[in-house]
C-alpha cells in the first residue's frame, strides 16, 4: 500500500508499506498478520501539520479493518523525533537490529510495533474520525 498527502495541490508526505507474514528473519516471531511500514515521511516544511498523524492514522484505520494484529516499523537509533512520533502513537521498542542501515551512521535500528486493537472511533454517521479528517485533506494512493 502506498498513500501520498498533497497540501494546495503539491504532494508533501507518503507512506508505503507492506504485509509481513511470517516474520522476517533478523525479526521477532509473530503470530497472525501484521503490516510493515516501508517508509513514512513528510517535506521538512511541512512538518508539524499533523500531516504525519494523517497518514499514520489512515494506515491504522486500514489496518483495524483488515484484522492485522501488528503495525510494525524500523527506526535508526539516533532518530529522536521519528522515536517521539511513533511512540506518541503508541508504538513500543520490541528490538534493537545491528547493521540494518548499509550506507548510513549509526547503522543500528529499533523495531517498532504497535499491537492492533479498537484504533478507529466512531463518528455519529457511523464513519471514523479518521475518513473524517482525510476527507479534508487529499491523501492519494
């Protein structure tokens, strides 16, 4: 899956990711299906627009629906914002993984994984704040 966020017409954030099934080696094991986010960014002036939150919550809401049991994610060691992020969303450190960046210092990652449970709230119209909030904001995909 693969979503990009426009603000005024000009694409500023995307998220892509992919199913895991099983757990990939270097990794935890898991038990059901859980969703790996490949990549999730945002042009750096566009940050702290809740443009991040957006496409993490849309992911989440895929997610719930779905019946994934697990979003997870890796983060390099010294990325305190992405950490903060992440960990704001209720996403927890599971693992450390050695080397797993080839051509950037430090090389180490953590594994991130947020355990799935009732994510989406609901809306009066039967929707979820999620698709409400999207529908303000173009997310294509």
């Amino acid at each position: 899956m693969a979503k990009l966020a426009y603000y005024n017409d000009l694409a500023v954030g995307a998220v892509c990711c992919r199913q895991e099934t099983p757990a990939p080696p270097g990794t935890l094991p898991v038990e059901g299906r859980r969703l790996y986010i490949m990549t999730l960014g945002c042009l750096a002036p566009y940050r702290r627009h809740k443009i991040g939150t957006l496409l993490l919550d849309h992911v989440l809401a895929i997610c719930q629906k779905d019946g994934y049991t697990a979003v997870v994610l890796h983060v390099q060691v010294n990325n305190e914002a992405a950490l903060a992020f992440y960990k704001a969303h209720g996403f927890e450190i599971i693992d450390r993984t050695e080397q797993y960046y080839k051509r950037i210092e430090p090389a180490d990652a953590f594994l991130l994984e947020k355990k799935m449970a009732a994510l989406a709230t609901a809306t009066a119209d039967g929707g979820s704040v999620v698709d409400e909030k999207l529908s303000k904001m173009k997310v294509s995909g």
